[in-house]
C-alpha cells in the first residue's frame, strides 16, 4: 500500500506514547536480535578488517606487482575503493527489500553474499599464476563484498533500533557495533599471529584468515534462522502500511535526512578508514614499522572500542544523540595534528598507544549512529534511508579516503624528496581528518535530536510537523 505523504496518517505520538506501551518484546528475543546483528557486523568487518590489513601489507606484491612500492599501494587501495564504490548500489536493492520484505530476509541476504565473497578470495590465483585474470578476480570477489555490506550494518542498526526499549534504545542500538570490534580484532589477531611466523606474501598462510569467514557464515545463519521479524516492521505489515515503492518515498520525502546522514558519516567514516588502513600503511612505507605492529595496533584499538562503544550508547539515552556525536567528532578534529605528528616519529609504542585514544574519536561516532540514524527517518523508508545515507557517505569518506591518502604519501615524496618526504605526508593527511571531521561537526547543528523518538512514525525527524516520542529536553552544546 503506498502512503500518499509521510506526514498524512502517521501513528499519534506524543509525551505519552513513545511506543514503550506496544513494546511486547520478550528478553530472549531481545538478546537473539543483539546476536545476530553482532555477528552480522563481525562477519562484515572482519572482511574488510582482513582486507585493510592485505591491501595494505600483501595485496600490492600479490595481485598488483610494481617496481614502484607506492604505485602498488595506490593500486591496491583502488580497488579497495571499489568495494565502497558498488556499496550504495548494495543499500538501495537491499534496503529498497528490506523496507518490502521484513529486515530479517535481507539480513539472510546479505551474510551469505559476504561471506562467499570473502572465502572466495582466500582461493584465488595471484599474478605470478594467473597473471591479469588475478586482480580482476581480486576486484569481482570485492565488489560481491561491497554488495552485501551495502546493507548489512544498516539492517543491523536498524533491527536493534526497532527491537529495543525506547529509553534504551542507545545502549541496545550499539550493541551491534560491538561486533564491527569483534571482527576487527580477530582480523588483527590472526594477521599478528601470521607475519610472527613468516612472510606470509611468499606463503599459503595469507589465505587461511579469509577462508575462516566461513566458519562466521554459518554460526550467523544459525542464529538469524531463529531470529523474529523486527517489532516496528511487523506493526507496518498489521496495519498495511508497507510502501510498495519505499526508494521513490525516501527520494520524494526524505532528501534533507539523507545529507544529513551523509554529513555525519564524514567524519565518521572517514576517520574509521583513514586511521584503521592508510595509518597502517604510513607506519610500513614512511618510518619502517613493519610485521606485527599494524596489527597490533588494531587488536588493542578494537579492544579499548569495547569500553567506548557500550559507553557512548548510554551517554546518548542520557544526554541525547547529537550532544554526544558533537563531542566524539570534536575530539577527533583536536587530536588529528598530533595524532599523525606521533606516527611520524616512528615510535611503535607511542604509534601503537596514539592510535588506540584517537580511534575512541571514531568508536563513539560508531556507537552513537545506532540509535540516531534509524531514529532520523519514518517507518516506511527506514532500512533504505539508513543504507543508501551510510553507503554513499561510504563512498565518499570511507572507500576514497585511503586512495587519497596514498596519493598524498606519494606525491609528498616526489615533492619532498625521497623518505624525508614520505614522512612529511603527516601534514596533509592530518589536515584530511581536519577537514572529514569539520563537516561532521557541522553537520551536526542541523540534526535534530531524535532520543526516544517513536519509531512506528510514518515521518521523519528532520520535518517540521513530526513529533518526538517523548518530551525530553534537548541538550546541545
């Protein structure tokens, strides 16, 4: 049934009806959606953790040989970037189904194609064997990544959002994201256990991480078979309110959220990717910190994200939404300066310990986008806002910032000279983050703040007419 206008018809909401009354939700359900959502986010970013750690250390050799070392970097970052390129096509066909069908068959959807494409390329051919055919199955077996993705950590905010307590929903919606630091640190800590042993680019051992992603595919389906169809979707279904055409309503009525999701994401995700694969890389090419240290530094980043991440949902049910994002984006932009000065130095300890504060900048971010993405848009074009708003943000912070960063590196060599030039990059790749996290404090002065907002509204935070759940008083900075 197509709703004519996402302010006509919409459930009444008010001081008194925050959805709370309706939330019949048992504890076991509760805690089965948390499950699957994490293991979906782990699947996800363990994948992309994994392919971080490659295209930064082994990718460029295998699949894209050089005499340049920094052409092969910039090559393997690129297609790197193509995995976020196809994202956005991912969120629109599987959002668009998701706001159709129900979230858990798009969340069946999604872990599957994922994780086929990830083992997948734990099989392939390098260049040495199958010559060209090796990168442009290297760049297939990414862009089925890049599909599933496009969806799978929307579909999971999403779920939790609608499955948790309105009062809650901070703490419950960040859940998921405990996962995104569960895939991260089994990358590193697998990848930390190979280069200890050998070089794992002139060995089979490189392969062994991504074959392992078949063992998260199938205790996620396990899960997600047993898995309840989300509480707000099921209410759409009842009162035949689902959208025929959810992509042509959120286009038509929900522009201004979409940029909004866009603006917050840039200095999120951004940030996330900058720190996480082109720090890496940094360490390995301008000041020699190779082996184990990349992946060290992650494991006990994504380690100290298990404190950050819980801690910034419930600062959000306290304090609001975009309080807390404002301030996460804030400490970003202050320690980006002295963040790269640090990795510049070549100092593993002090490169390891700058790394894990300033990615609690990003952990929070993370975290706090749970709750206030979904909570940005109306029932009928939720999971497709949220995916299509986090994908092309995607693109255009997370999958290019690499990209950009290692051409930076390489063009402060050719200008600087030689390896006094490759550690100079620190300077524009700081100003970089600057920039990525200016916008998302910007940003974040448009928002509106959604904290027990009534998700079984037809319309979105961002209109003027709608109405937040409860009232609470927001707090802003």
């Amino acid at each position: 049934m197509k709703h004519p206008h996402p302010t006509a018809a919409a459930p009444s909401a008010g001081p008194g009806n925050t959805g709370s009354a309706r939330h019949a939700v048992a504890t076991a359900d509760l805690y089965r959606a948390a499950w699957a959502a994490s293991l979906g986010s782990a699947l996800e970013y363990y994948d992309f953790a994994l392919y971080n750690l490659a295209s930064a250390l082994i990718f460029g050799p295998l699949f894209f040989p050089s005499s340049d070392p920094a052409m092969g970097l910039i090559a393997s970052f690129g297609a790197y970037f193509l995995g976020f390129a196809i994202r956005p096509v991912g969120g629109i066909v599987f959002g668009t189904l998701g706001d159709r069908y129900g979230r858990k068959f798009v969340l069946m959807a999604t872990i599957l194609l994922m994780g086929v494409a990830s083992t997948l390329i734990g099989l392939l051919p390098t260049y040495a064997s199958a010559g060209v055919w090796a990168p442009v199955l290297l760049v297939g077996c990414r862009l089925l990544q890049g599909l599933g993705a496009g969806a799978e950590q929307a579909g999971a905010a999403v779920l939790m959002a609608e499955y948790a307590p309105a009062k809650r929903r901070g703490y419950f919606a960040a859940l998921p994201f405990m996962g995104v630091l569960l895939g991260t640190v089994m990358a590193a800590a697998i990848y930390f256990a190979l280069v200890r042993v050998e070089d794992i680019s002139q060995s089979w051992l490189w392969r062994v991480p991504f074959l392992l992603s078949a063992v998260i595919i199938a205790v996620a389906i396990w899960i997600r078979l047993k898995l309840k169809e989300s509480p707000s979707f099921a209410r759409l279904e009842a009162r035949k309110q689902v959208n025929d055409s959810p992509l042509k309503h959120l286009v038509t009525h929900a522009k201004p959220t979409l940029f909004k999701v866009i603006g917050l994401r840039m200095a999120e995700n951004g940030g996330s990717s900058i720190y996480q694969s082109l720090a890496i890389s940094y360490m390995a090419t301008a000041t020699g910190l190779k082996g184990p240290i990349g992946p060290v530094a992650l494991l006990l980043a994504g380690v100290s994200g298990a404190v950050v991440i819980p801690l910034a949902g419930m600062l959000s049910d306290r304090y609001g939404r975009v309080p807390v994002y404002r301030a996460f984006a804030l400490y970003q932009l202050v320690l980006a300066f002295p963040t790269w000065w640090v990795l510049s130095l070549g100092n593993a300890s002090a490169s390891i310990a700058m790394l894990c504060v300033t990615l609690a900048g990003v952990w929070g971010m993370f975290a706090t986008q749970g709750a206030l993405l979904p909570e940005l848009f109306g029932a009928q074009h939720r999971y497709a806002g949220v995916a299509v708003g986090r994908e092309v943000s995607a693109v255009i912070a997370g999958g290019v910032a690499p990209l950009i960063g290692a051409s930076i590196i390489a063009w402060a060599t050719l200008r600087w000279g030689g390896a006094q030039g490759t550690v100079l990059a620190w300077i524009p790749l700081a100003a970089y983050v600057v920039i990525l996290s200016v916008i998302g404090v910007v940003t974040t002065f448009s928002t509106p703040e959604t904290r027990g907002r009534d998700l079984d509204d037809l319309r979105d935070a961002s209109d003027e007419t709608a109405v937040v759940g409860e009232a609470y008083e927001a707090r802003r900075f």
